[in-house]
C-alpha cells in the first residue's frame, strides 16, 4: 500500500531565493575569486538576463559597505554560517533595492530583521560613500550593422522611412559626426550612416529595437562600433581564406562573412563547449554560409597553409565596456593582478602561434575590448620584437578623423587604436594591424600599377564619351556641314580641313588602342586599396 502524503504547494518566494538570488551569489564568489564577469552572467542559468544583472551591478557598487556591516552584526556566524556571497545579495536587496527584499523564506527572514541594525551601523561609521568604484556613466548611442548576407542598405532604409525614421546626412569630417550624435536634435526614432562603416547605422541610445522586425529577423545586428572596427580594418577579400581564432559568440565572425559576401573558406574556432554552442546558433541565423566551425583551441587548429588572413580577439578583461558591472581596473586585490597577468599570457600566446604558424598570413588583426595596456601595447610589442617578418600598419590612417592612438610608453603606441568611451561613444578597445612585410611591398608595388592602369583606363573613357556626344552633334548637322566645307574647299583649295578637337582626340585614342593591343570596349575599373578606408 502506497503511503499518501499531503503535497504543499511551492513556496514562490523560497523559488526566488533559490533561483535568483543564489545564482546572483554564485556569480559573486566566481568573479570575486578572479572569473570574468561577462563570462559568468552569459552563462547563468537564468532567463532574465537584464534583472539578474542588475542584481550584481547594486552588490559590487555596495560590497566595501557590506563587508563592515557583515563584520559589525556578525550575521553570518549568529544565522548557522550563511554563505557569505548569499548574504552580500539579500543585504543589498534588504538596503537598497527599488523593491526591498521580497519572500518569507528562511534565509530572506533571517535578514530582514537586521535592517534597523544595518541602518545604525551605516550612521555610526558614516558608511554611505564607502560604495565601490563603478566605470563613470558614458552616454553612447546605439549602433546597428546591417546584414548584408540577409538583405541590403536600401531595403533597410526604405523600411525605416517607411518606420518614420529621420535620417540625418553623414557630416563630412569624424569631428562633426561625433558632435551631431552628442547633440540634443540627435533624440527620438533618428538615425545616420556611420562615418566610417557604411553599413553601420548610429540611432539614440533609446531606441526601442527590440520593435524592429528587421532586429528580431537576423537583418539588422545590435553590435558596437568598436566591435565592428575589428573585421572592418582585417578587410579581407571575397575568396580568400580567414581564420577567426577566438571566434565566439559570432558577431565578428559573421561580419567577416559579410564582407567576404559568404564566398571564400572561413575558419571559426573557439575552445567553450558552451559559447561554442552559441556561435553555431548566431551563424546559422545571420545566414552566414561560408564558415566551418570546430569547438577546440585555437593553439591545436591545423588548417596552416591557406589561411591569410587572422582575427585574433580573446578573450580579456573586458575593462573597455561601458555597462560592465564591476570596474576590474580600479581594483587593486591579488586576484585581479594574477587574472590580469594570466590574460596578457595567453593573449601573447595566441599572438605568436597566429605570426608564426601560418606561412601565407598576409594581414592580422589583434584587438581587445580592454583599456588595459598589459592585454594590449604589451603584447603587441613583445610580438614584434619576435616576428621581424611582420609590422604595424597605422590604424589611425586608416580611419578618417581618428586620433586616439596607443597608450603612451610603447614602441608600438603610435601604430595602434584606441577607442575611447567618452570620446568615440564606444565600448573601450583596442586594435593593432600586423602585415607581413613581403606581402605589403608587393601590394605597394601592384597598387601603383593599378592606379596607373585605371588613370589611364580612365583618360580612354573620358575620351570616348566625349566623342560620343560630339558625333550625335555633328549627325544633326551633317548636311549644312557637307554643303559649307565644299564652298570652303573651292574657295582655299590650299588651305587643309581643320580637324575638331575631339576628333584628333579619337584618333589618339585608336592609335593607343592599337599600341596596347586592347579593345574599343570600356573598362570599368578596378578596386583599389587605399590606405584610408
């Protein structure tokens, strides 16, 4: 016989401690013993990203005030030993939520009671500006790059015209963009194509997206500017061969494909089994076709010889980004220092393995997302001084308008960029250019036949056309012609027939024609690659 037990009914609020705010407390004693925090909240099992994130971002602002007021009650050896990181959440919920700490579970009463004890400890030892340094508020607007692998910019800007979208004109100069998107007239459902990345578009930081059907169908890409500077400046050619090395979870990768126009052979690789998981998903939605992906470390991938063009974007401390919860930089613990250290490792690894393994590598993009010179300048210039066969190109030349360069005090600091949060209105980053010097001067060198090739080419077409417009002029009028030049050769049967301009000018033209061996059709000239992009 089956014993019949009364079943309760779950306790919501015993749910939410369980859910939320343990979670919350996991996260807190993974970055607090040197995690990334990105890392950690991405893969949180837990769906309310926003909420949860917000959680952390009170307990890391208050934790300094909280470990005194730990220290001073003494509640975790007065509560049966509570964990430590649980209660630094439900203080921070109890004292300074907009919505206080909710439930009737064990531990959120076993809280609750030490409120007005909590209130006096914080006036005795004038605790209130005790709060962690947080990254300063930098206003930055929200950026879009279109998916051309999905649909096109005039489609795009026909469907947000239609929105009722204001479209503003692209200034002329970096400096006058940057003042038109900090300006009060730069507010409500307006937009304008990026300076720099002509599918990029800039719209006010509270635009609601999440309406745009273009958003929720893959076409359009919330991605930073910053992020976007990386593939832009790689540059690689359609059907050529790209290896992505620390691919995931994809928005670079699949902004290659874009500008490969899914042609080519396109190499991502990332060790995470679950980001890993992630970038499959992201590739698939973006329509991103000519890729391969393989869920290893990027030191053990073993396409060599095809490859010449690398991304290498690890990943780092994340100091750069604008909404990040806990400000790393400012904290000077143990933890930090040796996360620190490990990262800059790992990243020099990564660096070298890319120059020196691949022996067809004709440009190489490192970039991070850290405003920390030991992930950057320093291991670009460690890299340099090992791989002679590669330089720097100067990355600031390359984008019209830049100026924020590397950080002072390193060989390589005039070659680099920087985007700066308060003054680009990006995510912090960093990007350095490699290119081997054999395959450089050889550009260099087809470069300048190609330019004088297409001036040429050019010349021809100007010719032609002009022609052209002459001969329709001269049809209309043949028979009054015909009738005046015989008078005129009756009348100065010494003096020859003046020929045109024009078609002495035709008549140059055939005879290069003719010199060149090549035929009456017009050319259309050739892409060029210009030292500005």
């Amino acid at each position: 016989m089956v014993n019949k037990q009364s079943i309760k009914p779950a306790n919501k609020d015993h749910d939410k401690t369980t859910g939320l705010y343990k979670i919350a407390a996991k996260i807190v004693k993974k970055v607090k013993s040197g995690s990334n925090y990105k890392s950690q909240l991405y893969q949180a099992q837990y769906p309310n990203k926003l909420l949860l994130n917000a959680v952390l971002m009170n307990v890391f602002k208050w934790e300094k005030v909280i470990d005194v007021l730990i220290e001073k009650s003494n509640i975790l050896e007065k509560e049966n030993n509570m964990d430590r990181e649980l209660a630094y959440v439900l203080i921070t919920e109890l004292m300074w939520s907009k919505f206080g700490l909710k439930g009737s579970a064990k531990n959120i009463m076993a809280v609750k009671k030490y409120k007005s004890e909590f209130l006096k400890l914080m006036e005795e030892n004038d605790l209130k500006n005790l709060t962690t340094s947080l990254p300063p508020k930098v206003w930055k607007p929200r950026f879009f790059r279109v998916n051309t692998l999905l649909t096109t910019l005039e489609d795009v800007l026909k469907k947000l015209s239609d929105l009722k979208f204001k479209k503003f004109k692209t200034p002329k100069t970096y400096a006058e963009f940057l003042e038109l998107i900090k300006s009060d007239k730069f507010k409500g459902n307006c937009f304008v194509i990026d300076i720099h990345i002509k599918d990029l578009l800039v719209f006010n930081s509270k635009v609601k997206f999440y309406n745009l059907e273009d958003y929720n169908n893959g076409l359009l890409i919330v991605q930073d500017k910053a992020s976007c500077l990386a593939a832009h400046l790689l540059n690689p050619e359609p059907d050529s061969t790209v290896l992505d090395m620390c691919a995931a979870p994809g928005m670079k990768t699949s902004h290659l494909a874009a500008l490969m126009q899914n042609k080519g052979k396109l190499y991502a690789v990332d060790r995470c089994k679950e980001r890993f998981n992630v970038l499959q998903n992201i590739l698939e939605k973006y329509g991103v076709k000519n890729v391969e992906t393989f869920n290893m470390d990027a030191l053990t991938f073993p396409y060599y010889d095809d490859v010449k063009y690398i991304l290498v974007d690890p990943s780092c401390s994340g100091s750069g980004i604008v909404d990040r919860v806990r400000n790393d930089p400012t904290l000077k613990n143990e933890h930090f220092k040796k996360r620190l250290k490990k990262l800059a490792n790992v990243h020099a690894q990564l660096l070298n393995h890319a120059l020196k393994s691949y022996p067809n590598l004709k440009r190489l993009v490192y970039s991070t997302c850290s405003t920390n010179p030991e992930e950057n300048e320093a291991v670009v210039d460690e890299a340099l001084s090992v791989n002679g066969k590669f330089k720097l190109l100067n990355c600031t030349k390359m984008l019209k308008g830049w100026t924020n360069k590397g950080a002072p005090g390193y060989d390589c600091s005039e070659m680099c960029l920087n985007a700066v949060s308060n003054v680009d209105c990006t995510n912090g980053f960093f990007i350095a250019v490699f290119v081997c010097r054999d395959f450089e001067e050889a550009e260099e060198e087809e470069d300048k036949k190609e330019v004088k090739k297409i001036e040429e080419e050019d010349e021809e077409e100007k010719i032609e056309e002009k022609y052209i417009i002459d001969s329709k002029k001269l049809k209309k009028t043949k028979a009054n012609k015909n009738s005046l030049q015989s008078v005129n050769i009756k009348d100065n049967t010494n003096t020859p027939i003046k020929k045109s301009k024009n078609v002495k000018r035709r008549e140059r033209r055939l005879k290069l024609e003719q010199a060149k061996g090549i035929s009456n059709k017009t050319k259309k000239p050739k892409k060029v690659k210009t030292e500005e992009i």
